[in-house]
C-alpha cells in the first residue's frame, strides 16, 4: 500500500466533499436573501411559483422610492426623510454601542480581576435578568424613561437598548479580560504604573478585537429593533429604519417591493461592518462568552 | 490623557453632538399636534389641509405619521402622560375603546350643521349620544372588475363563480381566510360577527351556511383558498382573477395595469338574495381630553372635515367623502363605484368587543376552509374561545398576606445584613473589596435603574388584573388560572402545558441542528487545504447580518402553498424526475408550520454557532493533534477524543445563550407560522404577547406567563450546575 498516492486520492475526495458541502450551506444561506433583493428590483408582479429568484421587468423605481422620500413640512422646505432616519439608525446604534461598552469595561474588567463581596450573587442576578421577557418589563421602563423626561427622545431609547446591550458587553468582555495574561499588568505595575495605568494601556489594547465585537454586537441589536422604537419615537424625522419599513406593510395594503428595497438598504452598512470586522469577529467571540 | 483615551473622548463628544444636532428644533408650545396614518397620495392631501390651515389661522400643526397597527398602543402610551396627539386621524371602530381607556374627548364643538354628513357616518362616530370625532371619509372593500376578461357582469356571486375563464385565471380572488374578508358573506346570509348585546355573533345557521359557502368556493377553486391582502391586489394586477374585493388602497396599485377595469358593489347570494355588505370604516378626526380643551384643536378638528379639505382629498386622493354636499367628481368612476358600495354597507361595531371576535373567528374560518372541521363546530370553538377571552378577570384579593410575606422578608435580609456588618471577618472582605467597587458602581447604578427596576415592576404586575392603570391585586389568580388552563382539559391546545411541551421541543430541534449545523461547518471551514475559505465565511455569515424580521417575513413566502419558492422547487423536482408530489400547506398542520419555522430559526442561528466553533478550534493545538496521530488514532478518534473535548468548554455557554435565545425566539414564530395551525406552534413568549396585546389588554396575565418563562429558563439553566455540585458533594 503506498500511503502517498491513497492518501492524496483520500485528499481529493474529501476535499470534493467539503466544497459541496460548503457550496449547498451556501446556496441555503443565500437562497432568502436572493428573493428579497429580486423583489426589491422587480417591475411586476407574477404570482406563480418559481424557483430562480431573477427580477420580473428590472427597475430601479423601489429603491429610489425610499431612498429620496422626502417629509413635507407644512409651511415649510421639503426634508430629505430617508436620509434623516438612516443617521437616527447609525447615531442611535453608535450610541447604543459607545454606551455599552463604555460602561461594562471597568465592570467586566472587575469581575475577572477583582474578587469582592456580591460578585457571583451580582453576576448571577445579570444572567437571569436576560432570561425575562421583554414583554412584561417594556411598560415599567417607559414610566422611568417618562420619569427621566426621555419619553419619546432618541436618547431615551437609547437607553432603552442599553438595558441589554450592556448585560451582554459585561458577559462578552468579561470572559475577553480573563483570558488577558495577569503577567502582562503585573509587569506594567512593578514598572511603577498603578492599576488604573496599567488597565488603560495594557489591558485595553490587548482587549481591542473583543471589544470591537462586542460594540458591534451592540450596534446591531440596536439597528434592527422596531417594537420599542416605534413606540418610543414620537416623531417622524426621529424615526430609525426599521420603523420606517415597517410602515411599508401595513394590514391593509402591503408595499413588499419598497419593503423588500428597504431591507437592503438598511442591511448594507451591517453588511460591511461585518466584513470588516470578521477577522477580529472569531477571536473576539470565544475569547468572551458566557460564564454564570 | 494619553492620546487615546484623547480620542476616545473626541468620538464620545462628537456622537452626543449627532445627537443634540438630529434633534429638531423644539416644539413650540402652542404647536397643535396630529397624528395620522395615511401615506402616499392621502399624507400629501393631507398636508396640503393643513397648511391651509395655517395660513388661514396662523397656528403650526405638527405632523406624524404612525403605523396603523400601533396607532392604539402609541395614544395609550402619550396621552396620559400629556405627549400625544391634539388631534388623531383614526378609524371609528376604535372609538368604544379608546373612549374607555379615556383617550377621545367630545368632538361636538367642531362639527359644521350635522345634516351635512352622511346619517350612517354620523352614527358611526356617536356613542352614548355624543359625537366623538368629525367624520372625515368612509372606506370599505368592493368590487373590482377586469372588464377585459369579462364583458357582462354577472349580478349573483354564483354567476361569477360559475365563469368560465382561462386556466390559472380565478373567478374571484378576496381574502377568504380573514375575518374582515368574510365579513360580506356573512351578512348576505343574515348573519353579524358581533350581536347587538356584544355577545358572539358568528354562531348559528347564518354563519354556518356562510361558511360553508365560503368553503364550496374554494374546493371550486373558484377562489384562491388562503389569500391575504397582497396576494389579492396581486393576482388582480396581473391579470389572473376576474374580479376581486378590495379596498381604495388597491386602487393606487393599478396605475399601471394594461387591461381596463372598473369597481361596482359587491354582488347579490342568489342562495338568499339578499347583497354582501362588506363593513364600513369611518375615518374621523378626534380629539383627546386635552385637544378637547383646545380651541385651536376644534378649529382644526373643523378644518380637516371641512368640505373644502374634503374636496381637496376626493379629487388628490380618491378619498371618498362622507359629507353629503360634495359631490363625487364626474370624472371619477372609480369613487362612484365606492360611494355606491358605501350605501349599501354597514358601519363596523365600535363596541371593545368588536376586536376580540377577530382571532377566534379567524382560525375558525381557516379550520373550515382547510376541510379541518365542519362550521358548526369550528364557530362552536370560536364562541368557547371568545366567551374565554371576555372572561371576568380573577376576583379582587386582599394583600394582606402577601404584604406580612414581603415584610418577614425584608425583615430576615435587614437581620441578616446587620448580622454581617458585625462579623469582622466580613468587613474586613468588604473594605477589601472596595477598589473593585470603584470599578462597578456606576453599572450597578444603571443595571439597577434601567433592567433591575423594571424587570421587578414587571414581575409585580402578574399579582394584578384589569386594564392598565385601573388594576387591582388579584394574589396569584393569574398563576393558578394559567397552570390550571384556564379550567380547560390540560393538553388542549393553546394551554399553558401544551405550550410549554412545544417549547421545549422547538428549543431542543432548533439547538441540536444549530450545534450540528454550525459544527459541521466550522469543521470544515477550518480545514487547512481549504481554498476560498474567506469567501465562504464570509457568505455563511450573510444570514445573521440581515435584520431578522426582514428573513422571517421572506421565509413566510417561500412556503406560500401556491406561490412559494419551496413549492416552485416541488414543481421543478416533479418536472424533473417525474414524480408527483403535491405542493404541501405548510401552515395547515402542526409537524410542517413548526417544520417551516424550525427552517427560518435555523437559518438564522446557524452562523452564530458556527463562528463560535472557528474560534474555538482557533485554541486546539496543532501538536496535540499530530500526537494523536501518531498513536494511531483515526480521523473519527481524534475528531471525538481530542477536538470535540477540547472546544467543548468554549462551546458551552454559547449554547446556553443560544437555548435562551431560542426559547424567547419571538420574531420568528409570530411572522413565520403566527402560531398556525390553530395556535399550536405558539411558543410561551408569542402566547404571552397575545395575552398582552391582542386579548383584550391582559397585562397582568401576559407578566404571569413572562414570570413563569423566566423561572423555567431559570431552573433549566441553573439544573445541571446544581446537580454536578450535589453529585461531588456526595463523593
């Protein structure tokens, strides 16, 4: 037997196997997306049952459509809607991101360098407080928010997704911080930096793909939420995205092809944070985590 | 500051600056605030009325638009709190409701001469013999004809059933399966879906006839059996039914169809002669209590059903007036053929009652055109299911044992405390722990505000019952009436176990095949003679990087039994080999709707999985690999003795997350299957959401059930931890 040629052979099939294997997985991960974005191009409707999601009658009239929408304002210049609420979109989830990460990095950092008393009761309670339905905690929060003035403001709902963007940064960073060498801050610390010091220039660099994640995590949930943006906003030009799709379909009269080319609009920014980010996306994955 | 918390800073400084600089300029005080829910050609009309408006009496007005579906919620949510509307645009259907949630002040002050509208639109907007809105214009469905298939119209709907058309063309196309699409069939048999006493209406020999006429047509195949809205306005537009019922809102649709069509009023049942009257939508302006007080706000109230904007928004908008001193424009057929209609229809109940008959006439409906059950009892079902949900809420209960409860227990944790800050082994833990507090205390300050808070008003509110904001203690009423399902046998569907086994299943099928899924993948991906492997990662993430409720509702179409992707694959395979398989109604039957939605959360949570397994194969190394080999071990050895083994920890806790996530899963099981058939792929999340929002505002119901997900969830998680700790103890 000559382990070489078989082995190569062995090799090819394999090799084979993996890429049909990849090919269908994609063909499956694509297949949705394909009709969305055919819809959103389509000229006309055929109802029938077809297969090859291709655009009926190509036309670019959807995605213009909400694109330029415009709010008429009485007595006033027309506003260039769309553009409005794509930046209350991006601006509420860069918020939503900064805020969550901003306040579980020293609280993460704590929990995996610090021992103190209420640590595992804390950590606990936090991993419980993701298991209740936001169903039955959405009404208090409104009467705080109202409490704070923020009802209805876009920094209201801001900390409206920081409820669980910060739960889950703490869970995510905390586990990216325990897999930091202690050695490293030690040695920062014997050079004369003090804890703080040594947890800014140190810890935080070395912990950089993770929270990179972590942020973009944030900003996603953020940026594909409807149910509480649309009752929280109280005004059109404060609207997020999503919102604004959700208006497309209505009980009565369902606009898919505007909803269809709206969907992509609003998935290419996330599109392209994901590409860029997906080489940090593996390591800072695993590195976090969570640990009840 | 080093240079890069220097920057960090400046990018913190300059999002708050997006933020403030978004913001619009504030409100003037005086500004009138209206709220509508119009879009297109009706939101320009619109707008057009109000600036008049302005111009004529100097006062701004405040535009927005809102979803019609949570136009109710957002007023319930504003006006208490003195941030709604002045003024709100909304259908008069929702006026009983809204008058008992006290949302709508009088709106007699800004009516013009009452003999100026129509009598029906009038009394639609009376309650109690007050005028609560100013009518502005009447909508209901009718009939759209596509003159070019059929020259003679037929007077009977059998006539038309009985047309004969080209293959794949449909008599008719209407939305068969929906309560409000019935609704005209129904009343040409004589029957209502709500009797004059607010009892269920839709029992009886009328319903039963409707319903088993409805069904006939469909065998037919007369018209198409699971229409919705969009599926008609479809088939209509392109040609492939003769005649269809809808609304003014198809109208904009049919711009530019080449064919030439025309509406008229619905036609007669020659079984009872008698016409199908569909219901009336009156759209009128009403005011809440503090537009009420607002002289301004009657004026614009005024203005808006003026017959000035009513002209305007006729001749825009093809809105159809209901003041009887303007006239439909000659040149519109289109708004005759409405106007027609909408003296033969029937105004819609605006009693509260009115909207708990839709979810179990609807399933009721669809069981009987699904040949699932006969009429009789399907409506048999939906009258127990409506009594069910009209049910009184529990007797009030006194708190006092639950008030000794909480403060025995306040009283144990303050003795406890003390007890502990007297130990000095636990002070000097505490001082001890106080650089780590410095670290902590601003996220427990906002943890504690903005999840802790609420979450626990949250839980209190399943000890009480009623409307929001008129509730009353009921002690644990709700737990046991959920435990018990409601006096119902235990298994049936719908009931709390019932639910809870569907869970539990869907939780167990969606992460096994996740895990498998993304296993498998990962592995493969992570093969080191792979090519393309970037291209393909960065493909199998796609389905994560989507908002999910955009996939959802593209999942839902595909498994369209005539006209989804997954049927024209049926087809093609058919083509292909020759076999006949039969397109399958997904959401007909419990193992293929819950097979449809395990598909969509598949799809969905794969990649999550499978980025987890990159990384953690990241941290296997290569030698301990190559030792493996060495000794002997196969493929499979090392595959199940090293790799798994050694990502397993890394592995774990995403699963934990991901079991979470998918037991609370809402956004799929909602838009995908809607919990069809009959409610049996709900899940306990999607059944408490019902509770809350669609029966009857049930708040304390919905957060019992939200409390006894969180303690599922909680005693799941914790089991297996728990027991590992017993089983070392006992060794």
């Amino acid at each position: 037997m000559s382990p070489s040629g078989q082995g190569r052979r062995v090799g090819l099939v394999e090799s084979i196997g993996a890429h049909l294997l990849l090919i269908v997985a994609v063909a499956f991960a694509l297949y949705p997306v394909l009709w969305v974005i055919s819809l959103a191009f389509s000229g006309a409707v055929e109802p029938t049952a077809r297969v090859i999601p291709v655009p009926i009658e190509p036309t670019l009239e959807h995605l213009r459509g909400v694109a330029f929408s415009t709010l008429e304002v009485p007595g006033g210049p027309d506003r260039w809607l769309f553009g409005l609420q794509l930046a209350n979109s991006i601006v509420i989830s860069l918020a939503t991101a900064l805020v969550g990460v901003v306040i579980a990095v020293p609280t993460a950092y704590a929990l995996a360098r610090f021992e103190f008393v209420g640590k595992d009761s804390g950590v606990r309670a936090l991993l419980a407080t993701q298991m209740f339905p936001a169903v039955a905690s959405a009404i208090p929060l409104y009467i705080i928010l109202d409490g704070l003035g923020l009802l209805g403001t876009r920094s209201g709902l801001v900390l409206c997704y920081a409820t669980t963007a910060v739960p889950f940064a703490i869970f995510q960073l905390r586990g990216a911080f325990e897999t930091i060498p202690r050695d490293l801050e030690e040695a920062a610390m014997v050079d004369g930096a003090t804890r703080f010091e040594a947890f800014r220039k140190v810890v935080l660099p070395a912990a950089r793909p993770a929270i990179a994640v972590t942020a973009l995590f944030a900003f996603m949930s953020a940026y594909n939420e409807f149910v509480l943006a649309h009752t929280m906003l109280g005004r059109e030009e404060m609207y997020t995205v999503p919102v604004v799709l959700q208006r497309y379909i209505s009980e009565f009269s369902a606009d898919w092809p505007k909803f269809a080319a709206g969907s992509l609009i609003v998935s290419i920014p996330v599109m392209v944070l994901f590409y860029i980010a997906q080489r940090h996306l593996i390591a800072g994955l695993t590195a976090g985590g969570v640990k009840g | 500051m080093s240079p890069r918390t220097g920057s960090f800073a400046h990018v913190l400084c300059l999002i708050f600056a997006l933020l403030a600089a978004l913001a619009p300029a504030r409100a003037r005080a005086d500004d009138l605030r209206l709220w509508h829910a119009y879009r297109d050609a009706e939101a320009a009309a619109l707008v057009e009325v109000v600036e008049r408006f302005s111009a004529a009496t100097g006062h701004r007005v405040e535009l927005l638009a809102v979803a019609h579906e949570s136009f109710a919620s957002k007023l319930v949510a504003t006006i208490p709190r003195g941030q709604g509307p002045d003024v709100f645009i909304d259908s008069h259907e929702r006026l009983g409701d809204y008058r008992q949630r006290a949302l709508v002040g009088p709106a007699t002050a800004a009516l013009d001469d009452p003999a100026v509208y129509s009598a029906q639109s009038l009394a639609a907007v009376t309650r109690d013999g007050v005028v609560w809105g100013v009518p502005l214009s009447a909508k209901s469905v009718a009939l759209f004809v596509n003159t070019g298939l059929v020259g003679h119209v037929p007077k009977t709907l059998e006539e038309i059933a009985a047309l004969s058309l080209p293959a794949g063309v449909y008599p008719l196309a209407y939305e068969a399966q929906s309560a409000y699409g019935h609704m005209p069939l129904l009343a040409a048999f004589g029957g209502r879906m709500l009797a004059e006493d607010a009892s269920f209406g839709f029992v009886g020999p009328a319903a039963e006839r409707s319903l088993a006429f409805a069904r006939e047509l469909a065998e037919r195949g007369a018209v198409p059996r699971d229409a919705d809205g969009a599926l008609v306005a479809d088939l209509f537009r392109s040609g492939r039914a003769a005649f269809a019922i809808s609304g003014p809102w198809l109208v904009g649709d049919l711009a530019q169809v080449r064919f030439a069509w025309r509406v008229i009023p619905l036609p007669v049942v020659a079984e009872t002669g008698l016409p199908m009257r569909p219901p009336l939508t009156v759209e009128a302006a009403m005011l809440s209590p503090q537009g009420a007080a607002k002289p301004a706000a009657l004026a614009l109230a005024r203005a808006l059903g003026g017959a000035d904007a009513a002209e305007l928004r006729q001749r825009q908008a093809g809105t159809l007036s209901v003041r009887t001193d303007v006239p439909v424009p000659e040149d519109n057929p289109v708004l005759a053929g409405f106007r027609a209609q909408a003296e033969l229809a029937e105004p819609m109940s605006a009693d509260p009652a009115m909207r708990s008959t839709w979810e179990p006439a609807f399933r009721a409906i669809r069981k009987v055109l699904r040949g699932q059950a006969d009429p009789a009892e399907a409506l048999a079902e939906a009258a127990h299911r409506f009594a069910d949900v009209r049910r009184p809420p529990p007797a009030a209960a006194s708190p006092t044992p639950a008030l000794l409860l909480l403060g025995l227990g306040l009283l144990l944790v303050a003795f406890h405390l003390v007890r502990r800050a007297r130990d000095p082994d636990a002070r000097q833990a505490l001082r001890r722990s106080l650089p780590a507090y410095r670290y902590v205390a601003h996220s427990v300050v906002v943890v504690g505000l903005l999840v802790f808070v609420p979450l626990i008003v949250g839980a209190a509110t399943s000890l009480f019952a009623g409307r929001p904001g008129e509730g009353y203690y009921v002690g644990l009423a709700n737990f046991v009436e959920i435990l018990t399902a409601r006096g119902g046998p235990l298994l049936a569907t719908g009931s709390f176990w019932f639910v809870l086994l569907v869970t539990f299943l869907w939780t167990a099928v969606n992460v096994v095949l996740h895990l498998g899924i993304g296993l498998a993948l990962g592995l493969v991906l992570s093969r080191p003679t792979l090519r393309l492997r970037a291209l393909y990662r960065v493909l199998l993430i796609i389905p994560w990087a989507v908002p999910s409720y955009v996939t959802a509702l593209a999942w839902k179409g595909m498994f369209h039994q005539q006209y989804g992707a997954v049927t024209g694959l049926i087809h093609a395979v058919n083509d292909l080999f020759g076999t006949s398989v039969e397109p399958i109604a997904w959401f007909s039957r419990f193992a293929t709707a819950f097979a449809a939605n395990v598909a969509t959360n598949v799809w969905l949570g794969f990649p999550f999985m499978m980025v987890v397994t990159l990384g953690a194969l990241t941290a296997v190394p290569a030698d301990v690999l190559e030792a493996a080999e060495v000794d002997g071990a196969s493929r499979w050895q090392r595959l199940t003795r090293v790799t798994l083994p050694m990502i397993r920890p890394a592995l774990a806790p995403a699963v934990t997350l991901g079991a979470i996530w998918t037991f609370n899963m809402f956004n799929v099981v909602f838009l995908v299957s809607g919990g069809d058939p009959d409610g049996a792929t709900d899940i306990l999340v999607s059944e408490a959401y019902r509770w809350a929002f669609t029966r009857e505002a049930q708040y304390g119901y919905a957060a019992a059930y939200a409390v006894l997900i969180f303690l599922l969830l909680l005693v799941t998680t914790r089991l297996p931890a728990w027991l590992a700790r017993r089983s070392e103890a006992a060794r």
